[in-house]
C-alpha cells in the first residue's frame, strides 16, 4: 500500500513542478512584452547661456537688455522623432537704453532707463527629432516674477518708483526653439520666445503704452544625457 502512494506523492510533485516552470516562464514572457522599460524613453539635460530682451511698448526697439538663461530639463520620448520636453529655467529679461529721447506724453526727456525682471520659467514643447539628432520645437511657457527693478534717468528729474508699477507675477509665453547638435552630447540652442498678453498692468507716465510684452531671443550651449 505505501508504494502507490509514495508513486502518487512523485507524480504530484513532476506535476506540481511542471506548473511552476510554465507559470514561471509565462510571467517572463509577459514582463519581457511588456514591462521592459526603454532606457531613451526619458533624456535629462542640463543648459546655461544668455537672453537678448526688450520690452515691445515701452518706447525703445533693440535686443538691448543681456540676461542669464539658466536651468535643466527632460525629454520625454514618443518615438525616435517626436518627443515632449519640459523645462526649469532661471532667465533674466527686461529692457535697457541709453539714447535720449523724448517722453511718450512729450514733457520730460528720457536720458536712459532700464528694466530688469527676474523669473523662473517653465516651458513646455513639442519636439522633432532628426537623425543626427538636431531638434525643433514650438510649445507654451509660464513664467513666475521673482522680483524687478526699474531705473530712470529724466530731465528735468520725475519721482518715480519701480515698485509704484508693478510687472505682473505671471508671464504666458509662446516658444520656438532649434537645438544644432556640435560635439558628441553638446547642442547650441537658439529660441525666441514672446509674451501672449500683456505683462503690465500700468505703466510710468511718460514710459510708452500700458501693454507691454516680454520680447526674447536665447542662445545656450546644453548638454543632453542618453
């Protein structure tokens, strides 16, 4: 009597066996299908270079004004050709002159005047990628005031405070960039990028029209990870 059970106990444990291994290779096989992650799938970058702004309203025409443009990124990947990358940035803009003029209400010169605003920016964009891996994108930005400062020089002399007119805290903004691959994982970036509504609420008498857009062109040297 102890044999045929001792047979069954064996064949129980071949079966037994035999459903572990098949369970076991059916798991691998769905988690090679569809649960192995592709390691292009996310490119981080990193990017530093500078801004060349003006103020479109506040009397003055001219990329004037240098800023620091600053911060890092990541690409998400759709296909090898199209992807999705958003942005941390630090970037100075504003506007900046030296040429006398006269006074948009006609009583007071303008000798010089500057206008720096700080932001954090965050812009978003559809990306093309070509095979040499040079990238094209449009998309939107926000862009959060971090603080400002206005300087003015008139004659005869106005009291005037930057702090009297505040910028607004948000800027939306629409971006176009083009990414040239130079050496191995180094890119030159080039990007304009311009307010789609005003980012003034008022504005110094005397100081152009009260709508006032941010109006920026950036170069950048970035370096792309994977």
């Amino acid at each position: 009597m102890k044999q045929p059970r001792a047979e069954s106990f064996k064949s129980m444990n071949r079966l037994l066996n035999t459903i572990i291994l098949l369970l076991g290779s059916w798991v691998a096989s769905a988690q090679s299908n569809y649960y192995v992650e592709d390691p292009r799938l996310f490119r981080g970058m990193v990017s530093a270079g500078g801004n060349f702004t003006q103020i479109d309203g506040d009397n003055y025409a001219g990329y004037s004004k240098a800023g620091i443009n600053a911060g890092a990124g990541v690409y998400t990947m759709f296909s090898n050709e199209i992807g999705a990358g958003l942005e941390m940035l630090y970037t100075r803009k504003g506007s900046r002159s030296n040429v006398v003029k006269a006074s948009s209400n006609q009583s007071f010169s303008i000798i010089s005047y500057k206008a720096i605003l700080n932001y954090v920016d965050l812009p978003i964009q559809l990306y093309y990628f070509d095979a040499r891996g040079d990238h094209f994108g449009a998309g939107f930005s926000y862009s959060r005031l971090i603080n400002q400062s206005e300087v003015f020089d008139t004659d005869p002399p106005q009291n005037l405070k930057s702090e009297d007119y505040p910028f607004r805290k948000s800027d939306y903004c629409m971006v176009l960039s083009a990414n040239v691959k130079i050496a191995g994982k180094f890119y030159v970036t080039g990007r304009f990028q311009y307010s789609l509504v005003s980012v003034r609420g008022t504005t110094p008498p005397g100081f152009g029209r009260t709508e006032q857009y941010n109006n920026v062109v950036t170069f950048r040297l970035m370096y792309l990870f994977n």
